[in-house]
C-alpha cells in the first residue's frame, strides 16, 4: 500500500497520482489534504511517515508546492529516507542505492505527465541490496 499526502500547493498533482494509482489498482491511502485551502504540509508529512515507519504502508508519496519544505520534513521522522525526485533516474537511483521509502514531488514544479513517471520509476524499482549501500544506509542511521 501507498500512502499519499501533500499540503495545498501539491492538491491538484496528488489528485493527478491518486487517479494513475486507480488505473493500475495499486492500493494507496490519501492522508490529505483534500483541498486547495491553505494549511501546513508538516502535518501531512508526519502522518505519511508514520505509516510507512509503522509499515502500514510500504512506500509513501508527498507532495507540496516545491517538494523541498515537505521532504524537510518527512526526514526529521526517524526512520525515513525521502527523496526530492524531479526525473525518473533520479527516483529509480534512490530506491537501488538509498532504499528511500518516501518520494517527495514539487506540485508547482512537475507536469503531471512526467510525476507520473517518477512515481512509477520509483515504486517499481526494488533496493539493490548491494553491501555498499546497506553499510551507507546504516551510516545514515547511525
């Protein structure tokens, strides 16, 4: 299951994600907001995190006007490696080498044509299991 949440500024691309989702019946939760009014993204940022840290979900997806304040965020969560992904190499490149569990995306920034891509790059992609970067991730952990 995916879990979905962005601020005001990511509102009408997470509804663009939540729609590809649907089409390729891939589970999700939407943990808000469900609207163009202003409101702070640390609050959907935790609520995301927490379900993938509590492994109710197995990778999350925000979104905000950048994508920068939201990946700040979900990083301060222990347990959390989010990623700020603008292109497909990017967000397949996180999954292989970093095991990001959480992609962040810039609703302001990002067509919808091509944030779909990257959500497809990145769930679709598995962590590579490599040493080397299971001893990174464990530094990071650290």
């Amino acid at each position: 299951m995916i879990a979905i949440g962005c601020d005001h500024g990511g509102f009408e691309l997470k509804t663009e994600v939540i729609k590809m989702l649907e089409q390729k019946q891939i589970p999700y939760k939407d943990y808000g907001c469900y609207s163009l009014d202003s409101v702070d993204y640390p609050v959907y940022a935790k609520q995301v995190c927490e379900a993938v840290v509590s492994k109710e979900a197995e990778l999350g997806i925000l979104i905000c006007g950048t994508g920068i304040g939201i990946s700040i965020a979900a990083n301060k969560i222990q347990g959390i490696r989010a990623a700020l992904c603008s292109d497909c190499f990017s967000a397949q490149a996180t999954r292989e080498h970093n095991n990001a569990n959480v992609l962040c995306m810039g609703g302001r920034v990002l067509g919808v044509e091509i944030a779909k891509k990257i959500v497809e790059a990145f769930i679709n992609t598995p962590f590579s299991n490599e040493e080397r970067h299971i001893n990174r991730i464990n530094q990071i952990e650290e």
